[in-house]
C-alpha cells in the first residue's frame, strides 16, 4: 500500500520503493489551536511499526522567544499567523483586514496513491486542501494545494506556496542547486547551507536564466568543526525539490541556528496580489519532492524516470536529427537557400528542418512583423509551403520558429490591437529587443493567438514549432483581474494545450533565450528544449550537464555548429562538437553551405552512429562518470533501458603531459555480466569496467571519445 493511514495514531505514511513521508494530524478540533497537520518524517523508508515513534518533536524551550511555534519544520504548510517567524507557504488578508490564518484540519481521502488533507479558517470560510501523490518507482511524492473562499468578501493573496518541504536536522546541510546566466545556463552548484534563508527565484515571467527550479539538499556532517563530504555520485541521502511552473517562481531554503531545515517552493509572491472573489478557487502549481538513498546519480535517475513517466508527452518516442538555419543565416531568411541548406541537411541524414527567426519579417534584422505569422511575401513569394513542400519530399518534417507571446510595434497585430499589450497608465511600456509583451492573461488575446498559430500549423504544413520567448514580462498593466504574472503563465499554458489538442502529431520545442523556460509544466508540453543560445561545445558540456541534472537526455536539443562559435569565438574539432551533441538529441546548426566534403562525409557518419545509439542516450539510464585524469575531464554513460546497449562519452578540455591514457570507471553495469567493447572487440566483465575503467585515449585540446559496449 502506498499510503497507510493509522487511525489511532491520526498519521499517515506514504510510501515509495525507497522512501517514506509521514505526515500526522494533533490537537483536537476546537480545541485552543485546533487539529493541525504536523510533518513527521521524510527520508529512507521506515515500517509502519515506527510512527508511534514519530509522534515527538525535539523539546523547544517554551520560555524564548526565539522559535517559532510551532516549528516550521514541524508543519506541513506553513501559513502566516500566530507565532511564526519563519518563511511561511501562506499568507492572505481577509475583507475585514485580519491578516493572519488559523487552519484546522477537516477531514482527509486516501485514494490508491493520493492523499488529501482538508483544512478551514477557524473563522472564515476559507478552505485549504493539502494534495499528495506518491510516486512509489520513483520515490517521489507530488504536492500542491487548492485554496478556496466561500465566504462573502474577497480574499487577497500575499503568499501561495505550494508546499513547505520539512527535511531533516542533520549537520552539514549542502544545496545543490543549477544556477547561471544567459549562455551560461545550469551550471551544477553546491554549497554550503548558511544560517538564514537562501532564495533561489525568477520574478521575470518565466522561470529564467538564473536559476532552475529545482534543488537537491545533502549533508556533510561536522568533523571537528570542518564539513565533511556529503552525499557522492553513488552514495548518500539526497532530498530534491522540483517546482513545475513556467513562469515567476521562488525557493527558498531556511536553516535555523539549531539546524532545523526546510524549503518553502511555490510562485514568487514579487507583485502577487491575488483577488480570491466569494466562490473563487485556485489550484496551486505541483512541487515535487524526490529521495534518493543512492547519491546525487541516484538523484538524476529518479528524475528522469518521473519526467518519463509523467512528464515527457511522448515518451519512449525517439527524438528526431534536425537541422535548425539560424546560426546560417540569422534574420536574412528567404526561400531559395533555406530549400538549399534543406537539401545539404538532408543529404546528411537530417529527419527535420527547421527554419528560425526572420521568415515572417518584412524589413531587416528584429524589428518588424514580430506577432504577424505569415512569411514575408519578399522572402516567400510562394508562401511557407514551397518550402515545407520541398523539405517534406526531401523525406524531413517541418518546423518553423515562432514567438507568440510578442510582437513588434511594427506589426499589424499591433497596429489592430495596440491595447493588447501590458501596459500602465502614465508608464514607460519598455523594449527589449524592439518587442512589447501581449497580454496573455485575456481570453480575446489567447484566442487571436491561437487563431493566428492554427492558421500557420494548418496552411503553413508546419510539422514542428520552436516556441520562444526573449523578453522578461514588464509593467504588467492588464484590464483583467486576479494576478495578472499568473495569468500569463495560465494563457500561456491554455494556448499551447488548445493547439497540441488541435494538432496531435504537431511537436513542440520550449526556448527562452536559451534555457530560460524548461520547467516541468512546459516540458510536459513540449518535446524538446533548447538548453541554452551557447553552441560552443567546450561550455555546452557544463550546461548538459547541469540540465541533465534533472531533465532527461530526450528532450536537450543540441546542435553541432560552425567554429570559431558564435557566442564565444572559440574554436572546437568537428568530432568533440559532433560527440557532446550526440550525448543529447544531436542537431546541426551550422552554415551546411560553406561546408566542404571532408566535413559533409564525416556528418554523415556521426549522423549514422547517432541514429544506431539515439534510443539508448534519449531513453537509457545516465551515469555521470569521474575519469581518472580528474578536473579537466568529465564522462557520461547511458545504459538501454534493457541494459545491452552502453554508449560512453569522455571529454576533456586540456590534456595533461604525457597523460594521453586514461581510465575511465563505469557505473550502473552487471557486474557479473560480460561487456564487448565495439570498437576493439575486447571483452570485458561489469565488475572490471567498475573498478579499474575503460582505457580511453585523448589528446589535446578539447578531446574527446565516444564508445560503445555490448552486452554478451
Ligand atoms: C533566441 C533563441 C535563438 C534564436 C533567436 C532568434 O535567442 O534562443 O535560438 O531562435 O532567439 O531570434
């Protein structure tokens, strides 16, 4: 079973594989605090015999004034109220200006693998329900919470976390966390948890460049004052949490000065100001929270087995090779020499051509006809479908870059609906990259879009849209009411799930700048993402690296572009370009007119090699590995998901002297099962490719290997 629930006790255990999570209710109802839902445990799997043993909370002197009570780590959601100081989940004001919540428990349904715990104001009629779902394969429990006002005056949110993630005292907490910059997204980062809150956050509309959202907690002990190791690849307790929300999001993690530790993940309450009119309801975004007992990899494989699971909308599906234009051609966009890259494309065994910015652009560069989906007749005169057509007998799917949350002033869209767009009165409406923002909080705006995206997918014969989206949101003034960075997201989400509805086969690529939009809400609307506008292979293996953190090699686009690279001028050889793409959804983005023979052959063979190990890298299980050259170099292994087929990669951005051999230890084998390496036909044990490693060759800059192993 996994959830019990013990009636005497008042407790309910969820239970995964690996993990359990207890939660249990005290306190009497009516009584001088109510029944309240208190946390009890979360972390390696415990028998049902141990709740008794659960229903305490270390001593707190009652007498200081420093805790809170209770504790937030001794509460399932923390709301704002009483005698709490903490970072709290929830935060309202009432129509006659009280300020604070008194929640006490209702009633509660366990149903198979969900789990919801009723609550209500003790004064007004304002409803909280407390949802879970246990993931047992994947050790993961989903929450989130519904908030609903029955009383007779409106509601104010201040503060609508999805949940408080209690996690348990131990010293030496770390956060892992994927933090960065434009083009240089994800980047793998941990640290030290220091005594306060540490908040991880976007307040920009999408969940941004500067953060992902998601973080992992370990703990490394104290010795002697100095912290110890943590969790490692392979071994040790890691606690992640995940929120699935496209748009302004907020973790924070608060350590209190006796260690007590929990995290608060929701949408960013910057600028909430939520109206809950009588009758209204809100369902809060999913956070979830995953345990691993098997180290940071342990970590990764949960969560791409989740995102395989319940994430991925075609799963198990393989990802195409594309070829994307814009790094050929950037805005000069027009029909004659995209059906020649078209052709070159598919003459290197491409399965999708996409064509980017600028085919609908009637004057140069960015600044005209964004929001207006129709080709320029200057660079179409035939319209897109010569070129789908002719990219379609080329045996290749179509896909076409789109923006659909923006426009230029410069557009029709804007000159029919210049109030369409966010905007205050009296305000600057600011630019970036010469776009407004529309205002996707309004049905009228939703439905032109989609109308507009319809249109295009239909008579355009569009197999593929990239949708991006550039620019932080700004001055969001709307007409609408209820929270207008919110409602975005909403529309957002409603635009895309009406046309995936009206277009089945249509797929789907998320991009924001790059990385700035690959939440698990998108993701579980789109096929692939573009993890960042850096080509450049040297960066590309820490940005994979981070975004694989999480997310699964299917859905990491990645091309193989011209040197020296576009964002960095440096300079990369063709085979350490093509092996970093191909240890994710390969795609090529370079100028295939300027290629020459030499370059085209070997396209050709990397493209074929890609093609006979794709299902292993996009569906397999992926072991980062730690080569014994250290520092400089990093591997990653996939293993199928039946466990026969193994494709390792090995890069290295600087070859130490004389160090041109080195071994490379392998994880996640049979150990009692026997391997042939590919290449030599070399013959070798599970339990040797773990202990001693392969033996893999690299010299030079920016080195790099791909091999691959049988099992017999
Ligand atoms: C963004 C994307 C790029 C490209 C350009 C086009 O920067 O991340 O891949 O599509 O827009 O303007």
């Amino acid at each position: 079973m996994p959830i019990t629930y013990d009636e005497e006790l008042r407790c309910f255990a969820l239970h995964g594989d690996n993990v359990s999570y207890v939660l249990a209710v005290d306190g009497e109802p009516g009584g001088a605090v109510g029944a309240r839902v208190r946390h009890r445990y979360w972390g390696p799997r415990i028998a049902d015999s141990d709740l008794a043993s659960l229903l305490y909370d270390l001593p707190t002197p009652g007498w200081s004034g420093t805790w809170s009570r209770p504790r937030a780590h001794t509460e399932e959601y923390v709301v704002h109220g009483g005698l709490r100081y903490d970072e709290c989940a929830l935060k309202v004001d009432f129509p006659d200006g009280v300020r604070e919540l008194e929640l006490e428990v209702t009633g509660h349904e366990v149903a198979g693998e969900e789990l919801s715990v009723s609550l209500v104001d003790r004064r007004y009629d304002f409803h909280v329900v407390l949802h879970y779902r246990v993931r047992p394969a994947q050790d993961a429990v989903d929450r989130w919470v519904e908030l609903a006002n029955e009383g007779a005056g409106s509601v104010v949110l201040q503060r609508i976390a999805s949940a408080t993630w209690p996690l348990p005292q131990r010293p030496g907490p770390h956060l892992t966390s994927l933090v960065g910059r434009y083009a240089v997204e994800t980047q793998l980062t941990r640290q030290r948890v220091n005594p306060g809150v540490h908040v991880l956050e976007s307040r920009r509309g999408i969940p941004g460049h500067a953060a992902h959202p998601v973080v992992a907690v370990d703990y490394a002990g104290e010795r002697g004052g100095a912290a110890g190791t943590g969790a490692s690849e392979e071994h040790g307790d890691v606690w992640s949490v995940a929120l699935a929300w496209s748009g302004s999001w907020k973790i924070s993690t608060q350590l209190a000065g006796d260690g007590a530790l929990h995290v608060t993940a929701g949408v960013n309450d910057f600028d909430l100001r939520h109206e809950l009119a009588p009758g209204d309801r809100l369902t809060l975004p999913v956070t979830t929270g995953i345990f691993s007992p098997a180290g940071f990899g342990g970590v990764t494989r949960r969560w791409h087995s989740y995102e395989r699971s319940y994430v991925d909308p075609r799963p198990g599906v393989d990802r195409p090779v594309s070829y994307n234009s814009w790094e050929a051609t950037f805005y000069d966009v027009e029909c004659g020499q995209q059906i020649e890259l078209a052709r070159r494309a598919a003459d290197l065994g491409v399965e999708l051509f996409i064509i980017d910015d600028g085919w609908f652009r009637t004057g140069p560069g960015d600044e005209s006809s964004l929001g207006d989906w129709r080709p320029a007749p200057h660079r179409f005169p035939n319209g897109l479908r010569a070129l789908a057509d002719e990219v379609h007998l080329l045996g290749m799917r179509f896909g076409v870059w789109v923006e659909p949350e923006m426009l230029n002033r410069d557009s029709d869209i804007f000159r029919a609906h210049p109030d369409w767009v966010y905007r205050m009165p009296g305000r600057t409406s600011h630019e970036v990259r010469h776009q407004l923002v529309l205002d996707l909080g309004r049905a009228e705006v939703q439905d032109a879009v989609l109308a507009a995206l319809d249109d295009l997918v239909g008579s355009g014969d569009v197999d593929y849209l990239k949708w991006d989206m550039n620019r932080p949101l700004g001055t969001v003034g709307t007409p609408v009411a209820g929270a207008v960075w919110w409602n975005h997201v909403v529309g957002v989400h409603r635009v895309i799930d009406r046309l995936r509805a009206r277009h089945p086969d249509l797929w789907i690529e998320t991009c924001a700048s790059g990385g700035g939009r690959a939440d698990l809400a998108i993701l579980s609307r789109t096929e692939l993402a573009w993890p960042s506008d850096n080509t450049d292979a040297a960066d590309r293996v820490a940005i994979q690296r981070g975004y694989s953190f999480v997310h699964p090699a299917s859905s990491m686009l990645c091309w193989v572009t011209d040197v020296p690279a576009h964002l960095t001028k440096r300079t990369a050889p063709l085979s350490f370009r093509f092996h970093v793409a191909m240890s994710g959804v390969l795609g090529l983005g370079g100028n295939l007119l300027s290629w020459g023979e030499e370059e085209n052959e070997q396209a050709r063979r990397y493209v074929a090699q890609y093609k006979k190990i794709r299902s292993t890298v996009q569906h397999g299980q992926l072991h980062r590995l730690e080569p014994s050259h250290g520092r400089d170099s990093s591997g990653i292994c996939h293993i199928s998901a039946d466990g026969s087929e193994v494709a390792v990669f090995v890069f290295a951005r600087a070859v130490a002297a004389t160090a041109f051999e080195q071994y490379v230890r392998l994880r996640g084998l049979d150990p009692k099962a026997s391997y042939v390496d590919t290449r030599t036909g070399r013959v070798m044990s599970g339990a040797l490719l773990h202990s001693r490693g392969l033996v893999v060759e690299l010299k030079g800059d920016l080195a790099s290997a791909l091999l691959t192993l049988r099992r017999l």
